[in-house]
C-alpha cells in the first residue's frame, strides 16, 4: 500500500515527522511499520512535548529504589520491604464510554505494579466530571464509578481513598487519574531492561482481539464530532482475567525464572517488545503467527496495535520454559513462546514465513521526536480589591451551601461501591486526610493520598502547583506518617498551544519547587495531553498521588474529635484569603482573583511540629484545613468524630468570613485534652509555630455566639444529601 | 481443629480467611478447585470473591467445580461448612441451602460496614454471640439480595434456620436498615441440620480492634470451642 499523506495524518503524525522516519529507517515506512511508529511516536507514549521539562522535577532522595522510567517508582519503607506506586490517566477512554474507559484505567494501573513483582495492595483514584448540570455528567459519574468498581472488586485489591470533583471545565474532557500501591520485598523487585541474546520472548495472559487498536494515539489527540467512531480505540476489560495473571506471575516470580517484565499497556504489543529490547540494548525477532488471536485472520497491524488487557511480555530464562508453562496452564491463561532476544538492535516482525517489518529500535524510541514547545508565562491579572458586604452572607447560611456543593459533600455514595476492606488491611478508608493501610503481617502501614487542585492551578499555575504538592504533604502528616516520594498524573489541553504548554511548564515549576523543599520527590507518573475538546481546554489538573510511612501504627492519627471537653487548635497562621476559596466561588460567586500563596518555609515547619505533637501521642486528633477553610474542617471533624464544639474566636483583626471560611495554606486543626493542653502549647511556643484556640468541644451541637447552633444531626444530613439528591435516591 | 479453605479462580478472600483461622489456632489447608478429593477436614470454608469472575450467575460455574462433589458428601455427613459471600452463592448454587441470591435492590455494588442480629444462637458457628447479639460486619457484595418463596421463608422462620438478619444498631429489624433488599432482612442461612452456613457479610475482615472491630472473632472462637 502506498503511504498517502493522508494515511499519515489518520496515524496522528505530521508531515515533518513522517520525513525524519523515512531519514531514520533509510526507505519508505511499508503500513505496518507505519502503525507501529504512530504507536510509538504519539505523545501518550514518546512524552515527545513533556520530556523537556519532566526533566526539571526532582527524582530522588534516600528512600527512592526506582524513579521515573520504570513501570512504576519503588522506595524503600525498612524491615526489607519496600513500596512500588504509580498513577496513570485513563481519560480519553473513560469519556468516549466511561465503564470500561475507567475499569481498565485500573486494569492497567494494577498491571504496572505486579509487573515489579509487588503485590497490590490498594487502589485509589482522582476522577474529574463537569458540571453537574450537563446532560452527560450523570451518566459519566455513574459509569466511571461502576467501572472503578467492577474491576478492583473483581480483582480483590481494596480502593482506599480518592477524590470527585466537579468543574465545568470537564464538560468534554472528563478525568479518570487511577492510581495503585504495591508491596514487595526489596531484593524481588522485577524491571523490564531485557538481558542476554537468544532468550526466550514469551506472550502471557489473554488472547489479542481487534479492541484499542490505536488507543494511545487517540489517547494523544483532541475530541471532534466524531466520538462515537472512536469507540472500538476503548479496550474491554476482564477482571477476572486479570487477577489469574496476577497469581499466576506472582507464583513464577518466587525464583529467577524471569530476566524481564513488562505488561501491555498502550501501544500493546509494540511498545512492551520495543521498550524491553531498547533499554537492554538488544534486537527483537517475534513471529506473529504465535501469537494468541481472539479472532481468526488478523493482520500483523491489528496485532502489532492492539490494546486488549491483560497481557504480558516476559523474556524468560532458556531452561525454565517448561515450569513455566505449568504455572500458566494452572490458572488457564494464553502462554507462547513468540520470539527471541538479538544482537541486531532492531525490532524484526515475522508473519507466514515472510519478513514484514523491520526497524532499528533506536528509530523508535531514542530517535523519537522531541519538541520544545513554544509556550507563554501566565501573567497575573489585576483584581480589584473586592468590596462585599460580608453581612449580606450568614455564616450558618454559607457553611450549608458549601457543604452541601458537590465538591464538598461527603461522598460515600461513591466509597460504598468500591470495596474498601478486602485483604484485611485497611485501617483508614476513604473519608480520611489519607487512607492507611497495614503492611501485611506487620504493625506498621502506608498512608496514601491523591490531591488535585484545579482552580488554584487555573487561577496560577506556578502556586497552584506547588500547592498542591504541599496539600498532599499535609494530608499525610495529619495521619501520623512520614511523607515519602509521590507520583503525578499531568493533565493538560493541546501542548501545540502557547498558553496550555505554559501552564505545563509553570505547573511543573510549582510542583518542583515543593518537592524539592520537601524532600518529596516524584519516582513515578504520567502526562495526559490534549484533554481538549473544540477548542476547550481542561482547567490544568496535575494530579499528586503521596505516600507516606507510619512505623507504628499505634502512633497513627485520625481526624474525628475524640472527647468533649478537649480544646481545637489551629497550627499556622491564618490571615483570610478568599480569593478562589470554596466561599467565594460557592457563596459570594466570584471565580477570578489569586489562589492562596505556599509558603514553604512554613508549610515544613508546622506540618514537621505536627508530626513531633502525633509521636509523642499528646493530640487527640488532627486534620488539614484546605478546601472551605477553618469552618467547613471543623465541621468534618465534628461530624466524624460525633462531638460537637463552642467556636471561639480569637481576637484579631480579620473579619470573621475571612477567618472562618478564609483558605491559607501550612495549616493544621488538632485536638487536644486538658490533660496535655500545656504540654502542646509549650511545645508549639519553644518551636515559635502560630497558633491559636478556636473552640471547645462540647456534646452534639456545633455552636458560634450570637451567630448559630446547629445539631451535628442536621449538619452531618446536609453534608451527605449531594449525591442522594442527585441519583434520587432517599 | 482441621479446615480447608477452598479456592477457585477468581477466588479473593481466601488469604484473609487464611489470616483469621491462624489468629484462632485453626489447622488449615488450602485446596485448588481442581482437586476431586477433599483432605480430612472437620470445616470447610468457601471464602468469597468473584470465582470464574461471576460469570453466567454468581457462583453458578464454581458450583461445577471437581471439589464439589466430595464437598456434598462432606455435608452429607454433617460436616461442617461456612460459606461466606461468594462462598454462600456458591452454596446456593449447589443447591446446599435454598432460596437465590439477586442483585441489590439498588442495583449497585455495595460496600460498608451493617449491623447484623445474631437470630440463632444454637448452632456451631454462632454460640459465641450469646452475650452479644447485635453485632457490626462489613459486607461487600454485589449480588446479596436473598430471595425465595413463600414456602422456603416459612421453613427458615419456623425452624429458626436464619442466623443473621440485617439491623439498626439497637437491633430493630426493618426496611431502613435492610441494606440490599433482602427478604425477611435476611443476611445468613443454615441448612436443616444448621451445619451448614452460608452468610454474606464477611466476619474474617473484623477480627482485630485496629480494623474497628472485632466481631468477626466470635465466629472463629465459637467454632473452635464447639469443636
């Protein structure tokens, strides 16, 4: 077939990309060599737009085993174990049909841990609608979230936490970020470098049908009219299947049976063998005919780009073919040998006898395009000083509306389809700072975290970057861990565009900066590009998946109030931003004006204080104040914990909606009794932390003078009502 | 005391069922699905999950699983058997104990924690409830609406053949509290010879104060003192 440009414009690739092919590989591309440079070049798969400035991120510290680069990070958590996370976009493929779309997002997430040889242990997710008044938004949530569901209780890996938000700047570009945690002993930790000529490549899992073929390239493209076409790029998923893979490579990676891993995420096929082959510095020879096929007469394209799940690459050790098989035979899933490792450095296709690609992998993986985007620094615009007349707003009034918003609703319509607690180990599930779960078999756990802040990083994407970096950081100290490494999930609009590729860069630049005062590295990640949709663009939403260690889980926190009587304090200082703050965009209205600043200085300081109060057991409970501000975080812990409080507030000279509801960053809500209130205040005095007491908790009511009494019975109905309302259900 | 925790593929509680019979000093033996023999065991426990991925029907293909038979027989002999969420659609499905198990009455997977009445008291896996009979289990199924007709209802009432049903946390047994739409409020059965249950909630997942509760112990302990 001759290569019309047509031909390569439907592959995803431009004219100059398609030249520079031809100067790399010395002749014309035939079709199938085509698609497999259209798999390997998109951006979903090259980073060819992202790579530049990925590069500026900070990536290791003295528990990071494995950065970037890998399937999944790994870092180091003592006694010989370690922790292998990851979090992926699977946001083209949820919007166009959202079960599936969403439950191999998950598929593929958990695939990446168990390729390292790690068991997961949890899964968590960040899924992101529009707003809830567009006539696709119920049907993408409940889809979504059945998906999300279907898949990890299928599989048996508890979903632990995560978030749902609602921005109508998802209209048509819904984000479904999952993110999966696994745990390994340090010296079994499996890569995908292939080692040693001649060995065998084997193909496990299930057969290769005709479903995602070109998944990642439509993956790296904006929406049009046409999405319905787009529906056989989703791939289907099987849970069940994959958790028969999963057993089945866990039982053959207790020996040395496997030189090199990799599972079959996008691009299937050609980026596993073209990726394994290229970081051992090796050839690749398959012979298609071996490959397992769903479906009679498939052509060596539909099978080179495929995306049907469940599948592996293996190169296996020559003399351990035959125990192998076994094992796969046991569980009844697909094992062939397909291939063999070369000294040739090129990737050579075979189909009935007869050579039918061949192509230098440096072609296809180093040689890749790379592009340094022209982009725009985000100018901040000038906002008015704004004049509200506060009075005009109830505190109670304003308190209900945001609790009740859908951003701000409890969510366990949403939790309580997800199994929480299989596999024993979950000790904090979703509605938490951070979920927790046990290392099995030990007294110490994981803290595991996914934050996005999607105004703040529209309203500037430098501060709002590093925002949320520092709000992940918090929401893991406030259960007692130690924060360790995070993985990040960018999604973006089309990088081709100044301003988006410069909220990329300035994003980056936030994240980076946090990370690096933290000494919170990210060892993982992925860049969702072109989440766009006739020229609308995502809000920028680069999503921070944390985790974090608690040596002891006897010291580990939660964030329900405990005892009446006790004393709430507010750690750091609060001078009552409202700019971007729930308040103002749920209550007042007003969407424009500068997000909270972070300092770094601080946001170390009081969150490290925190972590000291937590170990030495003298707090009662604590809690991050973010979203909603010091009220709508009291009120959480109130509901929690069931006990309610008398808000008292300090003298100052803030008004009071700027106090309560105000969203300054470095803070922290903790509770503590009679018993050590000195102790506490001492200790935050020696170190010369802010803090002021805000409130005494007292039964049942939640209580402001002069200004309201509300029953925790009507506060905790009006925080939990969204969803009901929404699905209609009573 | 000897079990055999019975796996299938697509099986996913089975570890952590394994994690509660060690906590309790109960000798067990894992046992592939495959196998036609079944070792010596005084209990059998099929533990839950999604066996052969709840294709067809939940629990419907590993009911024809090659263990099966030797299980009936192991019933037969009044041997006892506890199945647990998919273990208790599998029973089912075996014809084991009667009735169905539909989807939940709202249609969706549903996880949290529920408070169960211990409604017999009388038979192995449940004498340890005796001063505690309103206990908190979580569930996590999403086919646990027990059905059966008229008849089969009766003969689970009159013979006090239902061991838990779905309740507030004082106890009262009513709609508001019947999380998935089950007859009669209906979250576990025992067979005639009451050695033989099949529940959904899952008490293997609350036996250590860490997890918020420990009621799921009462089962393993009980079972081990009727031995």
């Amino acid at each position: 077939m001759k290569i019309s440009s047509e031909i390569i414009t439907k592959h995803g690739l431009k004219q100059d990309e398609y030249k520079k092919i031809i100067s790399l590989i010395g002749k014309e591309p035939n079709f199938l060599e085509l698609g497999i440079f259209s798999a390997m070049w998109n951006e979903h798969c090259s980073y060819k737009s992202s790579k530049k400035h990925l590069k500026k991120l900070p990536t290791k510290n003295k528990n990071v085993i494995q950065g970037p680069g890998e399937n999944a990070g790994v870092v180091d958590i003592g006694d010989g174990d370690a922790i292998v996370f990851k979090i992926e976009s699977h946001n083209h493929p949820s919007f166009i049909e959202p079960y599936q779309g969403a439950a191999t997002g998950v598929g593929g997430i958990l695939r990446d841990i168990f390729t390292m040889g790690a068991r997961p242990i949890a899964t968590l997710n960040s899924i992101h609608f529009g707003d809830t008044n567009h006539p696709k938004t119920k049907i993408l949530l409940n889809g979504v979230v059945s998906g999300i569901g279907g898949y990890g209780n299928c599989i048996g890996i508890p979903t632990v936490g995560g978030e749902v938000k609602f921005d109508s700047s998802y209209n048509e570009n819904i984000l479904v970020n999952a993110m999966a945690v696994g745990l390994v002993k340090k010296n079994k930790i499996f890569y995908s470098k292939a080692e040693g000529i001649n060995q065998p490549v084997i193909y496990v899992g299930s057969k290769t049908g005709r479903d995602g073929i070109h998944g990642a390239s439509m993956a790296s493209a904006e929406f049009d009219n046409n999405l319905e076409e787009k529906k056989p790029t989703v791939q289907v998923g099987d849970p069940f299947t994959e958790k028969l893979l999963l057993e089945a490579c866990l039982e053959l990676m207790k020996d040395d049976s496997i030189i090199s891993i990799q599972d079959m995420g996008a691009a299937g096929l050609t980026s596993s063998s073209v990726e394994m082959a290229s970081k051992g510095n090796l050839g690749i020879e398959i012979d298609l005919n071996k490959i397992p096929c769903r479906e009679k007469k498939m052509t060596p394209y539909e099978m080179m780009l495929s995306e049907s799940q469940e599948r592996m690459l293996i190169i296996l050790n020559s003399n351990k073919i035959d125990n192998a098989k076994k094992i796969f035979k046991k569980w009844g899933l697909d094992f062939s040998v397909i291939g063999k490792t070369t000294n040739t450095k090129n990737l050579v296709l075979n189909f009935k006898n007869q050579e039918v690609a061949n192509l230098p992998l440096s072609s296809l993986s180093s040689d890749a395009p790379l592009y340094a985007r022209k982009w725009k620094k985000f100018v901040t615009p000038k906002i008015k000083k704004q004049n509200i007349d506060f009075k005009k707003y109830k505190i109670l009034e304003s308190l209900k509306t945001i609790l009740m918003s859908p951003n701000n609703s409890e969510k366990s319509w949403v939790w309580e389809q997800y199994d929480q607690t299989v596999m024993g180990d979950t000790i904090q599930k979703s509605g938490g700072d951070s979920a927790v779960v046990r290392v099995h078999g030990k007294n110490k756990g994981v803290a595991i975290t996914v934050d996005s802040s999607t105004a703040y990083c529209l309203a500037n994407p430098i501060a709002g970057g590093k925002q949320v970096v520092c709000e992940s950081w918090r929401n893991l100290i406030a259960v007692g861990s130690n924060p360790i490494a995070i993985t990040n999930c960018l999604n973006f609009g089309n990088p081709e565009k100044d301003e988006i590729m410069g909220q990329f860069v300035e994003c980056i630049d936030g994240i980076s900066q946090a990370c690096t005062y933290l000494d919170y590295p990210v060892v993982s990640g992925n860049v969702s590009f072109y989440n766009e949709t006739q020229n609308r663009a995502i809000s920028p939403t680069p999503t921070i998946g944390g985790v974090g260690l608690i040596n002891n889980l006897n010291n580990m926190m939660t964030r329900n109030i405990k005892e009446v009587g006790s004393y709430i304090i507010v750690v750091g200082k609060t001078s009552g931003h409202l700019f971007q703050s729930e308040f103002y965009k749920e209550v007042v209205g007003i969407k424009d004006g500068p997000p909270p600043d972070v300092n770094l200085f601080n946001e170390k300081n009081n969150g490290l204080l925190v972590q000291k109060l937590i170990s030495k057991k003298i707090l009662n409970a604590v809690h991050d104040v973010s979203s909603g501000g010091i009220l709508v975080a009291l009120s959480e812990m109130c509901i929690s914990g069931k006990i309610g409080a008398k808000i008292k507030i300090p003298e100052n000279n803030i008004d009071l909606h700027e106090y309560l509801f105000g969203e300054d960053q470095s803070r922290y809500l903790i509770e503590v009794n009679e018993k050590n209130k000195d102790d506490v205040s001492s200790i935050l005095e020696k170190n010369r932390i802010y803090y002021e007491i805000i409130a005494k908790t007292q039964k049942a009511n939640l209580y402001l003078d002069k200004k309201f009494n509300i029953s925790l019975t009507e506060l905790s109905k009006i925080n939990s009502m969204w969803f009901k309302n929404y699905f209609n259900e009573s | 005391m000897k079990s055999s925790v019975i796996v299938f593929p697509g099986s996913n509680c089975d570890r952590d069922v394994v994690v509660a019979l060690k906590k309790f000093k109960i000798e067990n033996q894992m046992v592939w699905h495959d196998n036609s023999t079944l070792p010596k065991s005084d209990l059998v426990i099929l533990p839950g999950g999604f066996s052969y991925g709840d294709y067809l029907r939940a629990g419907c293909i590993a009911s024809k699983s090659p263990i099966i038979e030797d299980i009936i027989k192991h019933a037969k002999k009044g041997g006892l058997i506890l199945g647990i969420c998919n273990g208790f659609q599998i029973l089912i499905e075996t014809g084991l104990l009667p009735g169905v198990l539909l989807r939940n009455k709202k249609l969706r997977f549903l996880s949290k924690n529920v408070y169960l009445k211990v409604t017999n008291l009388e038979n192995k896996f449940c004498i340890n409830y005796k001063n505690n009979n309103i206990i908190k289990l979580p569930i996590a199924h999403n086919e646990g609406n027990y059905f059966a007709n008229d008849k089969i209802l009766k003969n689970l009432e009159d013979n006090n053949l239902i061991a838990f049903k779905y309740c507030s946390n004082k106890g009262d047994i009513n709609t508001e509290n019947n999380p998935n739409g089950s007859s009669n409020n209906i979250a576990g059965i025992l067979n005639d010879t009451k050695n033989i249950l099949g529940m959904m909630p899952h008490p293997e997942r609350l036996i250590d104060p860490i997890l918020s509760g420990t009621d799921g112990s009462f089962m393993f302990e009980g079972l081990l003192k009727s031995y």
